[in-house]
C-alpha cells in the first residue's frame, strides 16, 4: 500500500488538480503525500462542468462510471420575461445533447458538484491507503539538487496548539490555488489583469417552487443578471448574480439583503422561497497566467498556474489535464526511467493550451457582458477532444518524413530529416482548424465493439480502447493489416512491462498473425472503427498513445518508435 512507503513527492494542495495528480502518481506506483491548508472538505458546485475530455481521463484512473452516474446532463437555460419573471421568452440548449460515437464515447458534458466530485476522488485515493490532510498548511521550502526540504504548520486539534514540521521529499507539486504559496515562493510570474467592473456573486441556495431541470435566467448584465442553475440535488441551485447597478459588497455580506435581491429580480414570486445559501463568494475575474510550471523539483499545476473567466466551463477541466500530463512524466522521472529534462515537456506542451484557454473564456465573458445570450451556447472546441500538443519536441510522425520524399531510406531521414521549424506550421491548441485526420499529439480516440481474440477463450469478448488505456502505460497499437507485426513485437520487447503494452489489431475477420502471441492484447476491429481513425490513409500501421491519452508516435515500424522512446526514456532499452 502507498502509505507503507515513505512518500516521495508532496502535493500541497487538495482540489481536484491535487486530487488528480495524486491518483496519477499512485496508479504508476508512486508514494505521494497530500495536504489542504482548510480544515474542512469543500462545500458546494464550484467547477461543476465536466467536458467531455476529462470524463475520458476519468475513464484512464477507472472512475467515471461513478461520475457519470452521480452527474446529470446541462440543463436547458429558460429566459424569463420581466417585469413578471414567469413566462419564459426564449430556451435553448446551453450544450445540445449529442449521440457518442466509437471514438467518442463521451461527447456531453456532464454536471456534478466539485463537493461531490472530490468525495469520488477521495474514495480512489483511499483504495491506494492515501488520504488528503486536511488542516495543513505550507509555510515554507527549501530546494536542493536532491530534494526539497519543507516546514509544514498542523492545525490545532483538540486541546494541542499548532505544531511545525520539518520534512523533505524528492519532489513538490503546488496545486493550492490561484491565491497559493507555491507559485508565490518559487518566484513564478503571474501576468494578466483582474477585472473590476465585473464583479459578481457567485453560490448555491436552496429554492422552493423551482424546477431543477432548467438553468433559469432573469434580468440583463447591463443592470442586474440573476442566474438559478439546477444541480444533481433536488431544490438545489448554483446561483449567479451580476450586473452593473447592483452593490456587490451589500450583497456578499449579507444573507438577508443577497435573498432581497433575488426576489426583486426575479419579479416578486409569490410562489418561489429562497431558503439556505450553504456558501457563496464575491467573485471577481481574474485572469492570469504563468510563463513556465516550475523549475527543479518544484512545479505547479491547475489554479496556481492560471486562472480566468469561469464562462466556458474550462477551469477544473484544464487543471487535471495538467496533472495528467505531469503525472505520468514525473512517475518515469522519480522511478529513473526518464531524465528530469523531460519535465520541461510540461511547460512545452501545457502552456499554448493555457494561453488559448484563457483567450476563449474571456472572448465569452465579454460577449456575455455585452448580453449577447446566444453566446452563451457551449462551442464544440470548449468539450476540449481537439486539445494537442502536435508542435511538442517529444511527439514523433514518421508520416512528415514520408510525405516530403517517399523515396528515402528510413535509416538515412532517421539521421539527417529535421522537422520544419514550428513557424512554419502555427499552433492551434485546440483544434479549432484541424482537418479529423490524427497527428501525433492529439487526443487518442477510443474505439468501441473490438472482439478480444484469445486462442484460450473462444467466447468472444467485446472491449473498447479505452478499457485498456490507462495512466501508467505506453501502449502500442499494432494493426497488422498495414505492418509486419512481428520485428515491431519484438522491439517493444526491449521495454519493461510495467511500462510499455502492445495491442495487435486484427482486421475484420482477418487471420490473427502467429508473432501476435507475444502481445499483451490482440483484439478484431469488427466494425473497422479502429483502422479509420488511427490510420485512414493507411500510410503508418504503428501508433503509440501516452499514459495521458496522447498519440505521442505514428509510425511504420521499429526503428522511429525506438526514436519516440528515445526521446521519453533516459537510458537506452535493457532486456
């Protein structure tokens, strides 16, 4: 079990980036300890939009099942007529349902509360012997070629006093926010603007006589804005209030007059009661960012990297992405597999992900002031599935190097081919402008109805690709329509198992290739929805997907797979 272990990386921290991270290191076997300077778990819907790309992850670290059972979908947004505040004068879909396809088994985002969300990712933790210490606090660190020596301040419990703690670990992770210690400490900057003038009020209450199946809107951002949106929880709803004549200090410090402000403005309901807010806060846009993660073995991650409009639903979101690009590197790093210089890849590859974040949800801030309504409909780039790294230094596609002399030896463009410089192809971070076809750094689809094949079970078994990805391991799609199975199955034999897997995909109702005995998988593309989306041109047959669920090589056979490998692991392959 994880505690037996002395932990070897400190995550100061525990929302859900911290979380996250923590279940990343642990699922690759990492120790880790995690401490929350509040005494208390969270209360409340902060961050409660889950896009679609994360309930993927969530699929990697075998939890969204039970997200997805505690979650409902977003509810359709009623705006209300006023002065009556009864008769609705416009609906529509904030996120228009969409079927899942075989790629994209979740494509709707999904609405959970970050109180609830947090109990699901302590209960994982707990099955690794890990818990969150609460009460902890951070006061200060020292950084050394070999560690990270911390003094650490417990909260008084009972009748003992604060006490102090001296400790140290191989690594530090600052997840505590926006307003943390971590990033502040480390000397990072943190440039970009806080808004003034577009204070609001954010929380949740209880309400009586109000349907929790809609997102209910009155009223204008250009005098008062009052927004009720449905939660999971019966009469619970996450509220907004905003606007340009409203006293944002009055009501952020008064329960009675917050409450006045919603009956006024929702047009005097006899029929409605606003009853318990259990929190609420006055909110004020930030929006900032750092220039890099960190530096020798201290990084940061989620809030305490980046902050910004909460319009768009991508904060919580881009945080544990975040962490699941740095879980897995850092697990290579701390078991010796990896150089730290691969670290640097986190700043590399997150970093135009943020910058386009944050360029998107203030695009729809501002048009949500200007009370453009239908602005407030979901884009399909905000799901977060054409989120890349395509420009990264670490991702391979032997395709580039074909398509600019198919006549080359392989040999000689592994010596002498240099990609074109990153001018030259400008990076879309999201994937606004991507044509479908998939590149090395994009997201690896999944693909549903594969028929596990297996000369000892002759039962055919159904799977998908993403039961068999996970947060710990590189895997290796091997479709042995296109290549020679064998010499690839035989280089991917010179990693250790605990890191790389191999998937030999067979056509369908195509013969299984004898050498597809030294896989770890072999499964029937029944449905061909494998082959079309990982290689639709048919020009490479190999493609390696991450542990965060990034193609990171598409390739023809050994020889640029050794390339990609190369550039993860520090030391050359040991048999």
């Amino acid at each position: 079990m994880a505690h037996e272990r002395p932990p070897k990386v400190l995550i100061v921290g525990g929302g859900p980036s911290g979380l996250i991270l923590a279940l990343s290191l642990l699922q690759n076997g990492v120790p880790v300890r995690i401490i929350e300077k509040s005494s208390k778990p969270r209360l409340g819907q902060r961050g409660a939009g889950i896009m679609p790309r994360t309930l993927e992850l969530f699929a990697y670290l075998h939890i969204v099942d039970e997200v997805m059972k505690q979650g409902i979908l977003t509810p359709k947004v009623r705006l209300y007529e006023m002065p009556g505040g009864v008769k609705p004068r416009h609906e529509f879909e904030m996120s228009p349902y969409r079927d899942p396809t075989p790629s994209n088994p979740f494509l709707n985002p999904i609405m959970l509360g970050q109180d609830k969300l947090e109990k699901i990712f302590y209960a994982a933790l707990a099955s690794y012997g890990c818990s969150v210490e609460l009460g902890t606090e951070l006061k200060s660190f020292n950084q050394t070629e070999k560690c990270v020596q911390v003094k650490l301040v417990h909260e008084a419990r009972d009748a003992e006093g604060e006490f102090e703690e001296n400790s140290e670990y191989e690594w530090m992770i600052g997840t505590d926010g926006a307003k943390g210690v971590v990033r502040k400490l480390l000397g990072l900057s943190f440039l970009g603007e806080t808004r003034v003038i577009e204070n609001f009020i954010v929380g949740d209450i209880v309400v009586e006589g109000l349907s929790n199946k809609y997102w209910h809107m009155w009223g204008e951002a250009s005098d008062v804005l009052i927004s009720l949106r449905g939660t999971e929880t019966p009469k619970l709803f996450n509220f907004v209030v905003g606007g340009k004549k409203i006293n944002h200090t009055d009501l952020s410090s008064s329960e009675a007059i917050l409450k006045k402000c919603f009956m006024d403005n929702t047009g005097n309901r006899s029929d409605l009661k606003f009853a318990e807010i259990p929190w609420m806060s006055h909110y004020r846009p930030n929006i900032r960012m750092v220039q890099k993660f960190g530096y020798g073995r201290v990084y940061v991650a989620g809030d305490a990297g980046h902050v910004h409009s909460p319009t768009g639903g991508q904060g919580v979101n881009t945080g544990i992405q975040d962490s699941f690009n740095l879980g897995w590197k850092l697990a290579l790093v701390i078991k010796g597999f990896a150089s730290p210089s691969l670290l640097e890849t986190f700043t590399e590859e997150r970093i135009p992900v943020i910058a386009e974040m944050i360029s998107q949800t203030t695009k729809l801030l501002n048009k949500a002031l200007d009370n453009q309504g239908g602005s407030l409909q979901s884009s399909g780039s905000l799901f977060q599935l054409g989120v890349n790294y395509r420009w990264s230094s670490i991702v391979v596609d032997e395709r580039k190097a074909i398509e600019l002399d198919r006549e080359a030896e392989e040999e000689a463009y592994l010596q002498d081919f240099e990609y074109p410089s990153e001018e030259e192809e400008p990076i879309d971070s999201y994937g606004t402008e991507h044509d479908g076809r998939i590149r090395a750094g994009d997201r690896a689809p999944d693909s549903s109805n594969l028929i596990i094949r297996s000369p000892a079970n002759p039962i055919k078994q159904k799977c998908h690709l993403f039961q068999i990805f996970d947060s710990s391991h590189h895997t290796v799609l091997i479709f042995s329509d296109l290549v020679n199975c064998s010499p690839i199955l035989q280089a991917c034999s010179a990693y250790p198992k605990d890191l790389v897997r191999t998937v030999v995909v067979v056509g369908a109702k195509k013969q299984t290739p004898a050498s597809a005995t030294l896989a770890d998988f072999v499964v029937e593309d029944h449905d061909e929805n494998a082959y079309e989306s990982y290689c639709s041109t048919g020009v490479c047959g190999v493609c390696v997907v991450r542990p965060d669920g990034v193609v990171g090589a598409i390739v023809q056979g050994p020889v640029w797979m050794h390339r990609y490998f190369r550039g993860i692991y520090s030391a050359k392959p040991v048999r």
